[in-house]
C-alpha cells in the first residue's frame, strides 16, 4: 500500500480493465452504498449465528425485531384517513396511522431522531481526524440543562422556552466537547482518554444533581432521586401518535435539519473545508496556512452542539424528567458512534445507519420482543450490543470485503480509505 | 542564582543536574505541604503548608530559571501550589474528618488494591504499543477477565480456575483485535472500540444467561496471602501484611516485564518491531509474529487485573464494571512514557485517588449528596494527568502503524 512493486509509471486508468477492488473503490469515493450495506449484512449475519449459538431461532429473533421496530407498517397498506395537522380534516391515505406497528415505528423513529444527532456528533469529529466517544458525556450535559432550563420558567412563552432550552442544551455540550477539543489542541492530550475521562465526570455530575438530597432533585417526592419535570410549555409537540403515549415529536425535524446543516458545514463552507484538510492530513493542513489548533477544537465543539441537542431532544420529546436508573442505563452517545461509522462519516449515511440502529434498538427493546423467541427479553438488548460491536469490527476491517473481492479477481491496486 | 549555578559548574555538577534537583525539590515540597496538614502531623496552622508550598513554587522557578525545560517545572510548581492548597484545605477541616479518611496503612492497601488492576492493564498496554499496536481495547479485555474470572471460579469451583478463564477471556478478545489490526490493518482505535463494544454485549448476555441479573457470593475468591511475622508489625502489618494473592503477582510481573522489555533479546524484538518494523522485517524477525503475541499477551494481563478485579474487590460482577479502568490504565502508559514503573506510579496515583474517593465520603457522613463528586475524582485527576503531564511524551515510533509485509 505504501509502495507498489510495479516498474509499470502510473498510466491513466484503463476503462476497460478496471479491477473488481478498483471498481469498489470508486464507490467508496462517490460514497457508495456497498460496503456499509455489505458491512451491515454481515454483522447482522453473524448476530445471527450467535442467536443460534444461544439456542434460539435467528430467524424468528429478526422477525420479531423487524415487527417489535414497526416496520411491517410500510407493507401493511390499505384504505385510511389521517388527519391534517392543526385541523380537523381528514383526507385519504393508504397507511394506518394508529394501528400497533404505527406505534412502534414511532418509538423507532423517536431513537432515529436522537441516534441522528449522537451520530452526526461522532461523524463531524471524524471528518477532522478526532475520535470522539465522549458523545455520551455530551449528551448527558445537554440533557442535564435542558432538563434545568425546561421544568423552570413555567409560564414562559412555548416557542421561546423550547428554543432557550435547545439552544443552552447545545451551547452545554459545545462547551463539554469544547475542554477535549482544547486540550487536544493544545498539550496534545489524546481526545480519546480525554472525553472517556469525560463521560465519567458528566455522569457522576448527574448522578449528584439529580440523585438524593442533590440539589436539582425534584421538589415534590424526597426520595426518590429524579429531576423535576419539564413544564407543558417547553415540551415538543407531538405530531404523530397519542402525546400521552409517547407519540412522535418534532425534534425529529430538527435531526433533519441537522443533517442537512452537517451537510452544508462539510461540503459548502471554508470550516468545512478546513475541517476535511485537518482531518485528511494535519502536515498538510498547517503547511497550507490552516490552524490546526482552531479546527480541533471547533470541530469538537460543533459535535458537542449536535449531542447536546441530543439530550435535548430526549429530554423535552418525550422523557420530560432525568433521574438516576436513566443515567445509570444511558448508552445513546456510544450507539452514535457505530451509527457514524455505518454511516460513513457523512450526512446521508448517518441518516440511514441511524434507521438502521433504530430499528435494532427498538425491536430488541424487552417489551417488544415475543416471549416465545427468547426466554429472558433482557437478552435481546445484548444482541443489540452484539451486533452494534460486530459492526464496528467489520467497518473498521472493511479491507475484509475488498480481500474477498479481490480473491476472485485481480490484486488489490486502491488504497482503503480510512475511516478516521 | 546564576552565579551560584557556576560555582557548581566549577566543581563537576552540570546545571542540568542542579535545575532538576530544584524541580523534583519543589514537587516535593508541594507533597509535603500536603503531608504536614494531615495526621499524625495535623499542622493546623495555615501559615506551614502556604510556607512550604511557597518554598516549593520558588525551587520550580529558579529550576524554569536554570533551564529545567518548561514542562519538568511548570509540573513542579504546579504539584507546589497543588500542595499548598490541599494542605490549606487539610488545615479548614475538622480533625476527626482527616484522621477518618487519612489512616495511612489503611490508605495504602487501598491504594495497591485499587491499583493493581489498572496496573496489570497498563502492562498490557506498554506490551502492546511497544510492538506497535494501540490497545483502546484494554477496557473490553478487563471486562472480559471480570466476568468470566468470576463465572471461572464459580462454576468450575475453584480461585485458580476463575484466574486461568479469565486470563483466557481476555487473550481471546485480544486475538480479535490483533488479527483485525495487524492482519486486516484496520484503524487500530476503531478495532479497539469494537472490541470494547463486542465485551459489553458478550458479558451482558452471559451475566444475564447464566445469573439472571443476580450475583452469587458463593463463590471462591482469590485468598489473600498472609505473611505471619509482618502480619502483626504496626503499620506494614494493616498496608502490606495480608494482601491478596494477586497484587504480590502484579508487583512481580511489573519487574518481570520491565526486564523483559529492557534486558532480553525478547524485548529489543519487541521494541524494534514498535519503533522500526521494516528494519526488523530486513533482520528476519517476524513482525507479525511479535505484535500477534504482544497484544494478546496484552489482552491475558488485562483479563489479569479483571479477575482481580471481581474475585478480589468487588467479590460479584455487574454489566460495565471496569467502568473505564481500561482507559485510565491507557493514561497510566502514556504518563508512564511505555516503562513499566513509570506506568506503575502512574497506577499508584490514581489508585490513591480512587482509595481516597471511597474514604472521604465515610468521613462526611455518606448521606451528604455531595460526597457523590467524589466518585469523579480519579477521572478528573486522569484528565488533569492526560492533559498537563502527559502532553508531548512520544510513543513508538511505528505505535498505531499498521505495517504491510515486504
């Protein structure tokens, strides 16, 4: 890879004898769909063949995690109305918008909004050549201040109070990231062990603030150690499903936004350039007159401000209060970095990875899954686990499927291109 | 002081060695302002830890002064006023609360206990960047000892058998991420991630498979080694007197390694491989082959400190209990410069702070809300560490290098 044992001068590619690990290259570089797709067949392949392992009927376990997801409901098509919103008119449409799989889908699509953000938080790091795995910590932070700001000033005006809310969650986890992103920028502390470090300060943080006797416990019940709620005012409104019952919110527009806004700062802006340069060679970068220091940090803080969202998101969408067993059992932020990673470091791809992590999560969620397939439910949240860990392995070696491919062909002539 | 350094200069002492004897001064004095506020000292004047603070501020400056090297004494003057000021704060509170927390024997067992799995991982960790390789996934590896030392020593009935499964576990995790990284050259820090991920999920599901979400005490844990004429001394009696098996093995597998490393043909292969692996492909000596057994040799001595970790702290197992060792273990390696006793006293500091969090909340009563913090502390000092000491030490050469067969 380094050097090519060829006498041969690089000549221009020959149209016609283009190798099979050429062709997948290119892909690679107009940011292809195959290897993620390959990549994702795989794990959940070989997720497949631990459930057997197990004794249980893979087939029947994906079965139950694509219906326990709701996705049944797109083929499940026929005559129905659904109301138009803010109205009370009603007009044709072929799904049903209140059956059982709509109420899974929107559980799925309420971790699609929030895998969206913890991903697009881990991607934006990774297009400056930083690995960020303190999204955890950042959401914990963003969602510890939307939690503050959302249960005070009741009375405020709705859209004002979620707005301050969103915007201090943001500028929270802006801040969190901002230490690592500064620290890395200027001793050079590695980004890695440093949001890790991180992680664990938010985390017990939270469990003072939050936990018995602390001081943002909740006025009503001493002993139990939650936050106060988040006032009706600076909930999300529901869209779509029963606000009682957890229907979908509209922070899923803002996850779309933010793609769209990852986009535009990665592909149309000189930050995001810079970023790239930084990201691809860091020499480079500052021998072309780029601050490295700046964008390391920039970037970092820019992830923060998508997980900080996140916590938002979650905390004012439809969690409304935070308390101990929630932080204790809070592992959103690491399920944004397989979701990046899946994703390919872009805003399409984490769009679609998060779908695809979604619906993993919620179908293995304990209340979704049929008794008959496993015999303890909790189980299917480790396969969950499972497979997101398969997934990074085989991204992280995705020189496996470029090995295969050109077992069958030529040598392999393409460099990979790294995921960091 | 310029002229005082020539003096020196004159009678053979360069001034190299006099700035860092200044610097090291000064750190000590920091320590010491500390010591003196505590028990069985207890000064309880605030003028003493201020006084000898400020000595150790002055010894770090003269040592910037004498050319010492910005970062040795700006770390002395900082340790200095660090000490000045836990020293002021040792003098604010009460007696009873310090002489609680600061039992020194007590202390120090603590401090080896909660060290000696960070140090068993931090070992694997300088095997494993020594050839090359960086070990993210030393956390998963520690994990994976936790759990299946204990389910080892539970269901097949003895401590030694929970030591061998465990040792296993971690190996085989290990050999994932090596034939990952070294063979299918994949970004080693999303290997080691992946495998962090992989011990989670695979842990979980046997915990829960095997206990159903509860523990078992019923269990043979790792003994403690009792050595009768020391058992009974005041002060080595309670620190080192009865230790359990497994620290005294740590502490000999730090030695062990760093002779190994340094002192064996083994360990200048290993180094070479890490710093120049083309140099010692030409020498005929297989790159592959040596980082293959260093990182597992990496993820046995990680599965190490996660035996002891369950069969010897926690005597039962939870999901996530390495609850980020493995990456403090990793600063430990950096702070340590890839030495093992360098690494080692990096343990020792953060097994102090993990001892002293468990402590002060005693001394406080526990149910003050903020003692909670506490709990944060050895990660804040990791962060501290990674960030101010650590900086620019330099890893291998090759450290993270996938490297391609000639």
């Amino acid at each position: 890879m380094t050097t090519a044992p060829t006498v041969h001068p690089p000549a221009a590619p020959d149209p016609g004898e283009e190798s099979a690990a050429g062709t997948l290259a290119r892909w690679h570089r107009t940011g292809g769909l195959v290897a993620p797709v390959i990549t994702a067949l795989l794990a959940f392949l070989v997720g497949g063949l631990v459930v057997l392992a197990t004794g249980s009927n893979p087939i029947d376990v994906y079965k139950g995690i694509w219906n326990g997801a709701g996705l049944e409901w797109f083929y499940d098509v026929g005559s129905n109305q659904v109301g138009l919103p803010f109205s009370d008119a009603t007009v044709w449409f072929p799904w049903d918008t209140s059956s059982a799989s709509a109420e899974n889908l929107q559980q799925t699509l309420i971790l699609w909004t929030t895998l969206v953000l913890t991903g697009l938080a881990v991607a934006f790091a990774f297009r400056c050549g930083l690995f960020n795995i303190g999204g955890q910590g950042q959401y914990f932070v963003g969602a510890y201040f939307a939690i503050w700001v959302g249960s005070s000033f009741a009375g405020m005006n709705s859209a004002l109070h979620i707005t301050l809310a969103v915007v201090v969650a943001a500028l929270a986890g802006a801040a969190w990231a901002g230490i690592a992103g500064i620290l890395k920028a200027t001793t050079g502390a590695h980004e890695v062990i440093s949001t890790i470090m991180l992680n664990w300060i938010a985390y017990y943080t939270g469990l003072y603030l939050f936990g018995q006797g602390g001081p943002l416990q909740n006025d009503l019940q001493p002993f139990s150690p939650t936050s106060n709620e988040v006032v009706d005012g600076a909930r999300l409104p529901v869209f779509w499903g029963d606000p009682l019952l957890q229907g979908l919110h509209m922070g899923m527009f803002l996850a779309f936004a933010a793609l769209v806004a990852f986009w535009i700062i990665i592909n149309r802006t000189t930050l995001g350039y810079e970023v790239r340069a930084v990201g691809f060679s860091p020499d480079a970068a500052r021998y072309g007159g780029i601050s490295v220091a700046r964008n390391y940090f920039l970037a970092m803080a820019i992830s923060g401000v998508f997980a900080g969202m996140a916590g938002a998101v979650d905390m004012l969408g439809w969690r409304f209060s935070i308390g101990f067993s929630d932080i204790q059992s809070s592992s959103i932020g690491f399920v944004g970095i397989a979701v990046a990673l899946l994703g390919r470091n872009t805003a399409l791809g984490v769009g679609l990875a998060a779908l695809v992590f979604a619906a993993l999560g919620n179908g293995t969620a304990a209340r979704n899954i049929p008794p008959e397939v496993f015999d303890i439910p909790e189980q299917a949240g480790n396969l969950s686990l499972t497979i997101q860990a398969l997934v990074l392995l085989f991204i992280g070696a995705d020189i496996v499927i470029l090995y295969l491919w050109a077992k069958t062909g030529q040598k392999i002539g393409v460099g990979r291109r790294s995921p960091l | 002081m310029s002229v005082g350094a020539a003096t020196v200069e004159r009678e053979g002492i360069s001034t190299d060695t006099v700035a860092r004897v200044l610097a090291w001064g000064g750190g000590g004095l920091g320590v010491l302002a500390f010591w003196l506020a505590l028990p069985p000292v207890t000064a309880r004047n605030v003028v003493v830890p201020l006084m000898v603070g400020g000595l150790g501020v002055i010894a770090g400056a003269a040592a910037l002064r004498l050319g010492v090297g910005r970062r040795v004494g700006m770390l002395a003057i900082s340790v200095a006023v660090l000490g000045a000021l836990l020293g002021w704060l040792a003098t604010r509170s009460n007696i009873e609360s310090l002489e609680q927390v600061f039992v020194w024997s007590v202390l120090l067992a603590a401090t080896l206990r909660a060290a000696t799995p960070l140090a068993c991982a931090a070992l694997g960790g300088i095997f494993s960047e020594r050839s090359g390789v960086v070990n993210i996934g030393l956390e998963g590896m520690l994990l994976m000892g936790a759990f299946f030392g204990f389910l080892g020593a539970d269901k097949l009935g003895s401590w030694w058998w929970g030591l061998i499964c465990g040792v296993l576990a971690g190996a085989c995790l290990a050999a994932v991420h090596a034939f990952v990284s070294i063979h299918l050259r994949a970004d080693q820090i999303v290997s080691g991630t992946a495998v962090n991920f992989l011990a989670l999920g695979i842990t979980g599901y046997f915990f829960i498979e095997v206990y159903t979400d509860q523990g078992t005490s019923d269990v043979d844990f790792t003994p403690t080694f009792t050595i009768p004429w020391l058992h009974k001394v005041d002060f080595f009696g309670a620190a080192i007197g009865d230790m359990n098996v497994l620290i005294w093995i740590t502490l000999a597998l730090v030695v062990i390694s760093h002779i190994a490393i340094f002192h064996t043909s083994i360990g200048l292969r290993l180094r070479s491989v890490g710093e120049h692996p083309k140099a010692a492909d030409t020498l005929g000596i297989s790159v592959y082959g040596v980082r293959y057994a260093a990182v597992i040799l990496s993820g046995a001595l990680a599965g190490l400190g996660g035996v002891y970790l369950t069969n010897g702290i926690t005597h039962s197992f939870s999901e996530n209990l390495s609850a980020g060792r493995g990456f403090i273990a990793l600063a430990a390696v950096i702070f340590g410069r890839w030495r093992p006793y360098g690494a080692f006293a990096a343990c020792l500091i953060f097994g102090f702070t993990e001892a002293l969090a468990l402590r002060l909340p005693g001394a406080y009563g526990e149910d003050a809300a903020w003692t909670t913090l506490f709990r944060a502390l050895p990660y804040v000092v990791t962060l501290v560490v990674v960030a101010g000491v650590v900086g620019r030490s330099i890893p291998p050469a090759a450290d993270g290098k996938p490297y391609v067969k000639q």
